[in-house]
C-alpha cells in the first residue's frame, strides 16, 4: 500500500474521498470531517484511484456558524454555491481562498449578511470567468464617469449601459452611484479587502437584486438562502 502515498497539499481542488468513521481531534473533540470545517488531511490513493483518509488535523471550524442559525443559512447557500462550481480534480486554488474568506466574514464579524453573499456571488462569477464590463456602455461604448448619478446594468449584455442605451433592454437593472461604486470595488480590489466596506441599506437591496439575478442567469440555478 505504500507506494499509492501521495501529498496533496498542491492541489487546491475538490475530490471525492473514502471515509471510514470520523477521525476525532483530541484538542477540539470536533470531527476534522465536520461540516463546514476547514481542515488538512493526508490521504492514500488506492490503486483504483480512491483516496482514503491517513491522518487529519482541524485547521479553522467557523465556530459562531454552529450557533447561529442565520450565518449558518449564508454559509450553507455559500457552500452549495461553491460545490456546483468546482469540479472533481480540478485545482480551484482562487474559489478555495474566496470560499474560506467568506465563511470567515460570515462567522466572525456582524457584517450584513446580504452583502456579504452579494459580495461572494459577483467575485465568484468573475472568477469563473464571467466578469461583467463596467467601464462603458455594452452598446455604444460610452464610458461611465464619476459625475453620473444613476447607472444601468443590463443583465442580457453582461454589463453596463449609457442612459440612452438602457431604454430599449428590458433587461436593465438600475443602480445608484453607491451601488455601481460598491460593484466596482468587489470586482477589483485586493481578495484581503473584499469585504472590508460598508454601503447603505438601500445600496445593499440594490446589489442584492443585481447580483440574485446575474448568478441565476449565468449559472443558471437560483440560490436562495433560507430565512429563519
Ligand atoms: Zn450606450
């Protein structure tokens, strides 16, 4: 059996792996298996190409999703969101690093829930290759300045449009200055400080409703977080 040893540490990706009973952490009596837990396992591969697991350690267990019910709804619509995406043997090292920086927002902080899966969802569908242009008008070529007040999503053309433009798409989504500020943000700034602004109530609802139906159309799966 020991010639099938293999570290894994490279591959930031998703695989399917045997598990015979939990392993049990001494220091936390928690399972390393344990539901949204993040944790570092040595596996075997077996010559049929099985992994199983050798040995486990629980590096992070985003404790307050475990007590409390709305953060765990987030966290478990964030967590399906991430298991449709990514595929068996494919590094993801990208939706890895997302995916753990959102559970610990979630966990760890008060922030308002709706932004922070609004947030998740945009930079996710970037990352998967489906980012928006919102730098001038999908039409025309207009580009958007500062001194606008109101801007257009169009959510048939993957981006922005001009106001003359946004008349004829019934696909439009209208977007405050707060909103298209926010929306540029979470799509360019440094993954550390994805989730380190706040917007207004109203600029939340916005983004919210932008980023529900963009996700919908693209991945074409409605991901609704239960409400409690
Ligand atoms: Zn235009």
């Amino acid at each position: 059996m020991t010639k099938f040893w293999q570290c894994l540490h490279l591959i930031c990706g998703k695989i399917s792996v045997f598990y015979k009973g939990a392993k049990k952490t001494k220091s936390s009596g928690l399972n390393s298996s344990e539901y949204l837990a993040f944790s570092e396992f040595v596996l075997y591969k077996s010559a049929n190409d099985n992994y199983s697991i050798n040995s486990a350690e629980i590096i992070e267990v985003f404790y307050n999703l475990r007590i409390d019910i709305d953060k765990l709804s987030y966290a478990t619509e964030v967590s399906k969101m991430v298991f449709d995406v990514t595929e068996e043997n494919i590094p993801a090292s990208d939706i890895l690093q997302l995916f753990l920086n959102t559970l610990y927002v979630i966990s760890e902080t008060e922030k308002n829930l709706d932004l922070i899966f609004s947030i998740f969802q945009i930079r996710l569908l970037a990352i998967l290759g489906f980012l928006p242009q919102i730098a001038k008008c999908t039409n025309c070529g207009e580009p958007m300045t500062e001194d606008m007040e109101k801007f257009y999503f169009s959510i048939k053309d993957d981006g922005v449009k001009c106001e003359p433009c946004s008349r004829i798409d019934k696909s439009i989504i209208e977007l405050s200055k707060t909103t298209f500020s926010a929306l540029i943000y979470a799509l360019s700034c440094d993954s550390k400080k994805l989730y380190s602004f706040e917007i207004p109530n109203e600029a939340i609802d916005e983004l919210k409703l932008l980023t529900k139906i963009y996700t919908t159309q693209k991945l074409d799966k409605e991901y609704v977080v239960k409400k409690y």
